[in-house]
C-alpha cells in the first residue's frame, strides 16, 4: 500500500517530535503492510512554514536511519500546503513541493469552518498550471460537507479527493465518519490516505480502512483508490472516470 498524506518527518511539524517516535511510526506503517509514504509536513497554515530545501534534506535524512533500523519502508517529500494567495508563485520559485516532487498533484489543505474567498481561483489556477489539486480530508470542511455540489463541480474540473482512514473508521468521531461514509457514497472521493501523526491515536495505518471501503464499494472500485495512490507516487494521472457525479 502507498499513503500520500503523513505527518512522519521528526521534528517539522505536529507530526512525532523525537526521532525514536517516527521510526516507531515507520514501523507501524510497514506492520500493516505499507511500502511507500509521501511525507507531507503542514506548511502556510498559521503554525508552519516549510522550505522544500529542508524537508527534502529531512527526507533523506530520515530514509538513511529507516535504513539503519532495516526498516524497508520508503519515505518521498511533499507538503500539506494550506491554501493561500500566493500558492501558485511559491510553487513557481520552488518553495513548496509538491507531492512526490513531480510538480503534479499538489496536496491542499482547507480550513475546517470555511473556503477563502479565492478558493476557487487558486484551484483553477493549479488546474491551468498542469497541477492536479488533491483536497485533503474534505470530510472535514464544514462548507464542503454542506455544499457537495461544489466539490462534485470541483471534480469535473480536475479536482481530486482524498479522505482520511481514521475518518471512515470513526477514529476521529461520528461526524467524519459520518461525512467520509457520504462521500465514498456519492462517488465524491479517490484516495484514501492516513494522515498519521503519531503512535496511538492517529496512526499510519490503512489496512482496516481499506476492508471499509470494500464494504462500500465494489472491490474494483476499491482497486483504483489503490491505483490513484500509486498514480500521485509516480507522477501521473489519477483515474477518476469511475468517481462521476451522478
């Protein structure tokens, strides 16, 4: 399996903050059978502000002790970026990543409560620029989950959705599961990815989340969550033409 969204770099963001707690991690992930992990540090959210120079100085670091502890798992760089108005230019000089530092999809992050007037600007923006936005837990965007029109309009775009595996499973409360249900419902989504930050509470695992989706969808359907995932890791185009809205 290959997740494309996880807070797993020591000491860069709200992610682990020792060493020792994101080998711990790593262990975890490749336990439940994980291969490949798109490390994606929060950045331009108010808290964190990544320089691609030091997260992928960070990644390499990072590989060489997995290494080490002969841990097979393999770390790739990218960003959480939250959106923001200069979003398009960071991207141009090379301040942001993007995910797999293919300069293909980028992984957006949204506030919780509301969409920033220019939302919409951004996002067709990135699509005119050849960059595929991946919304980042759109379960949990009150505005979103209220408007799903907008997010299927979004879709037809260009617009990819990943949700997140505690969501569907309820780790992080009836509401998101509530949400994240819905939208694998209406065909509104097409990754699923961690999100991990830690050992306990929001680890990397997809394993289960996986055997939640196959409950809810065909296992063909299924199969290209899985395909999307390895799309993003190599640079190339998500499938969506199973994921219209009806």
């Amino acid at each position: 399996m290959i997740d494309i969204h996880c807070h797993i770099l020591p000491g860069i963001d709200d992610g682990p903050q020792t060493l020792g707690q994101a080998v711990e991690m790593a262990r975890i992930a490749w336990a439940d059978g994980i291969t490949d992990i798109i490390a994606t540090p929060h950045t331009h959210d108010d808290f964190y502000v990544q320089e691609a120079e030091r997260v992928l100085e960070a990644v390499e670091s990072f590989q060489t002790i997995l290494e080490l502890e002969g841990i097979p798992l393999r770390i790739h760089p990218g960003m959480e970026v939250h959106i923001h108005w200069e979003l398009i230019d960071h991207l141009r000089d090379a301040h942001l990543l993007s995910l797999g530092n293919h300069m293909k999809h980028v992984l957006l992050e949204l506030p919780s409560l509301h969409l920033p007037l220019f939302t919409e600007e951004v996002v067709q923006q990135l699509l005119l620029q050849g960059i595929t936005p991946v919304i980042a837990h759109p379960e949990r965007n009150a505005v979103l989950m209220n408007h799903t029109g907008m997010l299927a309009q979004w879709i037809e775009w260009g617009v990819v959705c990943q949700i997140t595996a505690g969501s569907l499973l309820g780790w992080l409360g009836n509401t998101a599961q509530k949400n994240a249900r819905a939208l694998v419902g209406q065909r509104l989504v097409h990754l699923l990815a961690s999100d991990g930050h830690n050992c306990n509470t929001r680890k990397i695992e997809l394993s289960q989340a996986y055997e939640e989706l196959g409950k809810l969808m065909l296992a063909s359907e299924v199969d290209v969550y899985r395909a999307n995932a390895q799309a993003i890791l190599e640079g190339q185009a998500c499938d969506t033409r199973k994921f219209s809205f009806f």
